[in-house]
C-alpha cells in the first residue's frame, strides 16, 4: 500500500526577537496600554519575532525548505511538488511556492499555495499526501510560511500582541509504511465575521479593511469545539484511541485554547507540545515550527503517533495524525 511519511522538518524565524516588555514599551509610545503580565495572562505569549519590513514570506520559506531538505539529506532536485500555506504571500501571483522553487533552483515540479489561514498547513499536508497516494508525486516540500505583523492593526491591542512571523517545513515522502494514518478537513464560511482581513487590492487602490480583525471571545468557543470533535474524528478513522496518540501538536494560538481542549480529550498537558510563548500565533506556520521544535529538542521520536491540528478563518479546520 502507497503512503507517504515526514522525513525531514526545518523551521526559520526572523533576526528580531521582541519581548512582551518591548512590545508593551513600543505600544505606550503610541498611548496604548498594555504589559507583560496582561499578555501572559490572557494569552501565554511570551514573546515573538517579527520580520523586518520588506522581509517577505518566500524569504522564510526557502529558509525553512532549505532546513528541512537537509534534515531529510535531500537535494532542491529531489522535490517535485511545493506546497506553500500562507495568507501572507508576496504577490497577488504568482504563487509563493513557485517563489520558493525559483528560490531553490529546481524547476519542473507542481508548486502552489494553500490558503486557510492557520488550518493551512494541516490542508497543505493533506493535499500533499493524496497527490503522492495517487502517484502524482514522489517527495513533497510542504511549508507554512508567514509575515502576519504586515496585516496587523498595531493600534489594536486585542490582535497586535498574539502574532508573530516565521516558517516551517516538513519534507514529505512516498513509502511502503503509512505515515499519514487519518486526516480531516472542514470549514465553515458562514463564521467569517469572526476571524477576517477584508481587504483587498482593486483598480490600484486598498479597498475595504486591510488589517486583520477578531472576535476573540467566539473564536476561543468555536475553536475549542472543533478542535475537539476533529481529534475525536482522526482517533476513529486511525483506530488509534486518543490515549495511544503520544504527542498533540495543535495551531498554538492561545495556551486558553490549547488547555481547554487537551481537557476536554482527556490528554495531559505534557503530551501537548506549546510553542506559543516563544513563537506567539505564526498563522500557518505555527505546526511546522511546533513539529520542528519538537523534533529537534528529542520530545518526538520515530514510530510515534501525533496529532497535529489547525483552526483559524474562513472558519477552517481540520486534523493530520501522523506515525512518525
């Protein structure tokens, strides 16, 4: 049987690091209020980095590709498909995957965005093991990849503080062994209100909202809802019971987030690898990094089972689990 497994992940994040208190300082300069202890409290965020203007997300991306192919002992030649998540891409188009595969000198292969927001990686994985399941593809370059502070009101201090940017990736690899065991996608269009950035570029001009908006009370419910019957969903397909699944990667939106539904699947809280105080919300990239981190620090071993998840607008989420 044909299925494919992650043999390689890489991750890269921007030179600036910047602290609550820096951030918090930054703020006042503008007359807006806010401190350390009120974005830990509300959000476990710690800290973010933030891309220098005229960073772009390619720029991380290939970054990230280029850390995962050599965690994978690949070559750029080796890939023929790139897929990028992203709501942050440099151009209208062309796509910022084919950015990266210019990037990265191997032309040839299929390379597209995925746009979900920050169930976009969680899609981009999926679409990626079905086109190697169907034999369209060999070895795939999936990569979330974000420069989300361009889209953020920094005037608002609801959103301004949870994100952050940065990329992660993860080299995906036709083989006789499953390595995607259970997978699920959904979405809700009807919540768009809740979690959008409006605005677009028409006859030259910005129109409508460019910046990013939240209703974080509603988000925080749906999220939690959905999250929980999607894992519930990936166990029973898998017929893996949540207590054998040895590690949750989720979106790392908001430690709330995260503990609420770790205690509404019964899954202690040291088996859900939380990357939000360091990294903030990365949008698409927040599991590739999380899974990357991971990986690197020993906390994920081959021939274990994790669950990776993503939600975010459009309303969109879904779950990966995976056998590493």
């Amino acid at each position: 049987m044909t299925g494919s497994v992650i043999t390689g992940t890489g991750s890269h994040l921007p030179e600036r690091k910047v602290s609550n208190d820096e951030l918090a300082a930054d703020l006042a300069r503008q007359g807006i209020e806010t401190s350390n202890e009120w974005i830990v409290a509300r959000t476990g965020i710690r800290q973010r980095f933030l891309a220098e203007k005229g960073t772009t997300t390619s720029t991380l991306a290939t970054a990230a590709a280029r850390a995962a192919l050599q965690d994978a002992g690949l070559q750029p030649q080796d890939i023929d498909l790139i897929i990028v998540a992203t709501s942050t891409p440099d151009y209208v188009f062309p796509s910022t995957a084919c950015v990266v595969q210019a990037n990265l000198e191997a032309p040839g292969g299929a390379a597209f965005d995925v746009q979900a927001v920050c169930s976009g990686f969680v899609y981009a994985l999926t679409t990626a093991d079905a086109l190697i399941q169907a034999g369209r593809a060999q070895r795939a370059l999936v990569i979330g990849a974000e420069v989300f502070s361009r889209i953020l009101d920094w005037s608002d201090r609801s959103t301004c503080v949870l994100f952050g940017d940065g990329a992660g990736a993860v080299v995906l690899e036709r083989s006789d062994r499953p390595g995607i065991l259970a997978a699920n996608l959904h979405a809700d269009g009807s919540q768009l209100p809740i979690l959008c950035a409006a605005g677009n570029v028409a006859y030259g001009n910005v129109v409508g909202d460019p910046f990013l908006r939240m209703d974080g009370q509603a988000v925080f419910k749906l999220a939690v809802n959905v999250l929980t019957r999607s894992a519930q969903e990936a166990s029973e397909a898998a017929g893996i019971p949540l207590e054998d699944i040895h590690w949750m990667v989720p979106h790392q939106a908001n430690v709330r987030i995260l503990n609420a539904l770790a205690r509404r699947l019964g899954v202690p809280t040291e088996r859900v690898v939380i990357t939000v105080d360091q990294h903030a919300n990365t949008s698409a990239a927040s599991v590739p990094l999380a899974l990357d981190a991971a990986r690197r620090d020993g906390r994920l071993q081959a021939g274990q089972n994790v669950l990776m998840q993503g939600v975010g607008g459009g309303f969109t989420w879904g779950s990966v689990l995976v056998r590493l």
